[in-house]
C-alpha cells in the first residue's frame, strides 16, 4: 500500500505518527520527507489545471485582470 501525505511542517504532531501508525500497522514502512511542488499539484487535477492555464493566458493577454485598485471598488 502507498499512501502520500501533504502536510505542513506545523501539522507534524503525535496525532500524525498516530494516523501513520494506524493505517500500517504491520510490517516495515519507508518515509521520505521532500518539499513540495505546489504548482505540480495544482496542476495535476484536469480540470484544476485547465482553468489555471485559462486565467494564465487571459492575464497574459490583458482580458479579465482584476487590479487592487478596480477590486476595492467591487
């Protein structure tokens, strides 16, 4: 069984080595600790990643950009 966990270093607690414990119980287990890529995971969802692609290539083009200024205003 693999299980991937995302997590801040801040969550890291007894109650996370509790779950790990729990959900392998028997046998060894191997952990790595790597920092995460958010725009991989962002970006690993279809249709999360299309509608990023979309906003990106709309800022790009000027169309739907939202300023601070406009956004105090709404």
């Amino acid at each position: 069984m693999t299980t991937i966990f995302r997590t801040t270093v801040e969550e890291l607690d007894e109650r996370f080595l509790a779950s790990i414990k729990a959900a392998f119980r028997d046998g060894a287990i191997e952990i790595s600790v790597s920092e995460a890529d958010e725009t991989a995971y962002l970006l690993s969802n279809p249709t999360n990643r299309a509608r990023l692609l979309q906003a990106v290539a709309e800022v790009e083009a000027g169309v739907n950009v939202v300023t601070p200024e406009q956004a105090m205003f709404q």
